[in-house]
C-alpha cells in the first residue's frame, strides 16, 4: 500500500539520515519512498525544522493524524492532433518552448524562428561579452536558445497558480533538470542544468518533426485573406494560420515593428527599475537559518514593502550567484544574476527594485516605458563610458555619499565597478524608494543594510513596459497571431512564461486538462 505522510519534520542536522528516520519512526523493515514536497520552516531560528511531505509504499498498515492514502496528482492533458499547416513559433524562451513542446506532441510540426544562437554557440557568445566586452546584439543573455533565463539561477518560483506547473516542472525534469525541483517549495535549476534542459527540449521537438531556424529574427506578418505572410530575416517568406510570439521583453526593435507597423494593439504597463544588491552569502545565510546555516542550502529572501503608493521588493534572488552584465544593446547597461545549481559562490545577490508606473513615463505614445527604460540603461553606461557598472556601497548610498573603494564584498560583476552617486541613472523616486527598502528589509533580515554590501546598477528588465492586448482565445488584435510569454506583458519569470506559452499552445490546439 502507498501512503502519504505529511508533516513530517526532522530537524536540517538530520536531513541526510531521512530513511533511516522513517524506518525507525514506523518500524519498517522492507519499505520505499518518495518526496512530494520539502520545506524549510525558518521562523524559530534556534528550532528550525526541514517539513517534509512523503509516500510510503510498505506491507504494514500505517495509522497516523497525518497519515492518509495516497494519490498521485500529476496532471494529465490531451495532445489533439493537429490538422493544417505547422504552426510557427518565434523565439526560444520559456513560453515558446513550451509552446512548441506541445505542438510537436499533437504532431503539428512547429517551425520555431530563434534570432540568437543554438545554446552550445551561444554560450560561446555570452562568454565573449562577459570577458571581452564583446556584444552579440541577436544572441546574448537576453537572446538566444533557451531564452532570457538560460543563463539564470533557474528559479522556479512563481506567484501564478495552476495544476499544469506541475506538468511543466516535469517536463523539466525529464528534460534534465534533477529531480528534487518536483518536491522543493522553493525550486531552481541553475545555470548548468539550464543548458541541458533547453537542449533536450529542442531534441524531443525536432525528432518530432520540428523545424528550428537559428539566427534568423522575425521582421513582419502580414495577414492575407485567410493566410499569414511570415517574413524572417534571411529566409523565404512563411505562410501559416497560427504565429505564437514568445519575443520576450529585450525584444524592443520587434515590439516597436509591431506597434507602430503591424498596428497591433498594445497598452502601457507599470515594470520596476533599481539596483541588484550583493551581500556575503554567509552572512544572508547566518541571518535566515541561524546556528544551523551549515546544514541548510543557501538561503534565499523575499522582501516588500511599500511607500508612497510604490512597491519596493527584491527580486529574482540567486542565493551563492554572480550578478550578470546582461544588456543586449550596445552601450547600455542592464543587471541580473544567475546561479549555478549548487548556489555555491561566495556573494548572494538580489534585484532590490522600486515600482514604475505609466504616469512616471507617459508621454502620449503607448510605447513611451520602453524609452524610459532605454534612457536610463544608456545613463548607466555614461558613467564609465566602458560596461563598467554604476555602484555604491550601502554605508554610503544612505548617507548621499560615493564609497572610494570596496571594501569587505568583493565584487562578482564581470566588468567591474564604477563607484559613483547612483541617481546619476535612476530617477529620484527610485533612489528614495531603495533607501526606505533597505532600511525596512533590515528589520526583517538582521545585516541586509550591511556598510560594505555593494548596490549595482541598474537593474530595469524585470518585467515588460507593454502589454500586448488579447481576446478570450488569447489572440492579438491580428487574427491569427498569438501574442505569449514576458514580452507579451502576461509573465515574469521562467514559471508564468512557460505556463502562459503552454496555454496558448493548448488554447490553440485545443487541448485540455484532464481531472
Ligand atoms: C540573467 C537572467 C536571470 C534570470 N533569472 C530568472 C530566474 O532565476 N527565475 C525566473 O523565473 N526568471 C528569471 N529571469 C527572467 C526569465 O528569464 C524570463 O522571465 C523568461 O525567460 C521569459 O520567458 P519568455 O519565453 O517570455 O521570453 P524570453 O525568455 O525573453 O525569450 C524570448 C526569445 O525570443 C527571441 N526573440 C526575440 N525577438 C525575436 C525575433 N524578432 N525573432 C526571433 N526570435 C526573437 C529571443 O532571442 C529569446 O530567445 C532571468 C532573466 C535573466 C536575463
């Protein structure tokens, strides 16, 4: 009989010995299990606990409070087959690769349009600008196969909710990600399972009958009469019923085309703009899980709070990261980071952001956000005239003053540092906005105002400045095209991109979930 036993909780020094726990808490002598789910309780400091939530297939009858049968709850949906001519999926990211998973599975035969590079080649590319300075304006850390995250601590955290994440974060799993993402509350992949997990993805694609085209960017889509004209830098003209557009929100000259040429309607959308803060992982660590931080993974937060009718939150934690360079625009200056799956480098850092709203940029132009962000991301590099990044250390910035030097945190950032007063290429409100964050995220994490924590700038793509509008069948103002993902305005992060690029694939394929 397979049971599920929940609450189960041992304390993180014991966490290696988590079988030998269960068969002596129920006796067992032959037995199996399973993680479903694992949790750390971190609100007592001095007694935290590791919660697990576990099946047990044994012989012996098991009774217990938190003992019941169980059942497997994976979500099952159908793959209808597809009649008419392949669907085309443009860009690689999240949203298309999903997108284009399930296309191939009902046997549409996608044929995905990437502008960037294969992940092997872009890799390559990513690499020459990290060290060289040298930018790939079609296949960077924004662009490429595997989309803006590729290069990512993988986080699969989200605030969206549905029973397919499930289904996705399987489909990662058995495209190479490890196992435990289908049982950890707070799950990510890492960087060096990324690769593997995009490769295998477009693998299974295209022994399904998928057709990729690499380096190549989507220009225009014309619709006549019944047909779509697809146009694509370098290729023959496409004709298909179905285009999903899973652009992301670096994708600017494409959002630009389609606005202003292809007249598709578009409205303005309120995205964040601020710094990303490196801290000592040890010290995150030490503040989150107290005494028993040796035993626990690299700790990650999750902090807001709110002045003046903003919202002033981190973001996109990588806990043992790297802040990234990670602009795809010559001359600009944009911040992420990434993590490799063990979370073991020495700083941890997070987006430390601050709300925009359409009423701080709107100047009468629906696309007026995206050249706000332009403007400050050129600001940035102004200042080093040199992809070097405009910073300051916490002591300082409180305080108007620039840090002379570094100090106890070194730096991750591969171009290095420009220290300097950073409302040179941040508006006021967002400068009051990190200053009145850091004071309030102290009280609830011990040490995040720490002097010596190092506040880089800037960070301005965490989410897109339109939103492309669409109707109940998830379609733009255009027939026939389906707008998906971040760059759409209806996701931000690696969870909600790829749910939302699976949707409109279903929604078009007319797929369903099963009960
Ligand atoms: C460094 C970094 C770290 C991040 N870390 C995390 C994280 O840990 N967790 C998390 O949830 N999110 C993270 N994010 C955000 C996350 O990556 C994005 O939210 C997500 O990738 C959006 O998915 P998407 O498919 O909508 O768009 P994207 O991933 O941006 O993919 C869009 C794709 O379209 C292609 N494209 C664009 N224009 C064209 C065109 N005209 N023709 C052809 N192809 C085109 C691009 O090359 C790109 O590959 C990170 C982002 C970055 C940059």
């Amino acid at each position: 009989m397979k049971y599920q036993i929940s609450d189960f909780k041992i304390s993180p020094d014991m966490d290696g010995r988590l079988e030998d726990i269960i068969k002596e808490k129920f006796k067992l002598n032959k037995f199996s299990f399973k993680i479903i789910q694992k949790s750390i309780d971190a609100r007592h400091k001095d007694d935290i606990k590791i919660i697990y939530k576990l099946m047990v297939e044994t012989d012996k009858a098991l009774k217990g409070k938190n003992i019941s049968i169980y059942k497997d709850d994976m979500v099952k949906i159908t793959y209808p087959k597809w009649e008419g001519k392949s669907p085309i999926v443009v860009g690689f990211g999240p949203a298309g690769m999903l997108a284009a998973l399930y296309l191939a599975r009902c046997n549409a035969k996608p044929i995905i349009i990437e502008r960037g590079s294969k992940i092997e080649e872009r890799k390559e590319e990513v690499n020459d600008f990290l060290n060289h300075k040298v930018l790939n304006p079609n296949s960077n850390v924004q662009f490429g196969e595997g989309g803006a995250g590729a290069f990512s601590d993988g986080k699969l955290v989200s605030n969206v909710k549905s029973p397919l994440i499930k289904y996705i974060f399987n489909e990662f799993y058995i495209h190479g990600a490890k196992e435990n993402i289908l049982y950890e509350a707070k799950p990510h992949i890492g960087t060096d399972y990324l690769e593997i997990v995009v490769k295998n993805i477009r693998l299974e694609i295209e022994k399904l009958g998928g057709k990729f085209y690499f380096n190549h960017k989507f220009i225009d889509a014309k619709r006549i009469n019944d047909e779509l004209i697809v146009k694509v830098e370098g290729l023959d003209d496409f004709k298909t019923n179905h285009l999903l557009l899973g652009l992301g929100h670096s994708a600017k000259d494409t959002i630009r085309h389609m606005y202003n040429d292809m007249h598709m309607d578009m409205e303005q959308k309120a995205f964040s703009m601020g710094v990303r803060v490196e801290h000592p992982k040890e010290l995150i660590d030490k503040a989150q899980y107290g005494k028993f931080y040796k035993y626990l993974p690299a700790a990650y937060y999750k902090l807001s709070t709110h002045k003046n009718d903003r919202g002033i939150y981190t973001f996109c934690m990588c806990p043992g990261g790297y802040v990234l360079a990670s602009t795809s625009d010559d001359f600009s200056i944009v911040t992420n980071g990434m993590s490799n799956n063990d979370r073991a480098n020495f700083n941890s850092n997070s987006a430390l952001l601050v709300d925009v709203k359409p009423s701080d940029y709107d100047k009468g132009n629906v696309l007026d956000g995206i050249d706000y962000q332009e403007k400050y991301e050129r600001l940035a590099f102004e200042i080093s005239k040199d992809y070097k990044a405009p910073a300051n250390l916490i002591k300082e910035f409180l305080n108007d003053e620039v840090a002379k030097s570094l100090r106890s945190v070194k730096t991750t950032y591969p171009h290095g540092l420009c220290l300097t007063d950073l409302s040179k290429c941040l508006p006021s409100y967002v400068i009051e906005g990190l200053k009145e964050g850091i004071i309030d995220f102290d009280k609830k994490l011990h040490g995040f105002n720490y002097d010596d924590a190092i506040l880089i700038g800037i960070e301005s793509r965490s989410s897109s400045p339109v939103r492309v509008l669409r109707n109940e069948n998830l379609e733009s103002s255009i027939k026939g095209i389906y707008p998906m993902g971040e760059g759409a305005g209806y996701a931000g992060g690696i969870t909600s991109a790829a749910l939302d690029g699976l949707k409109v694939a279903m929604k078009v394929a007319k797929g369903e979930i099963l009960k």
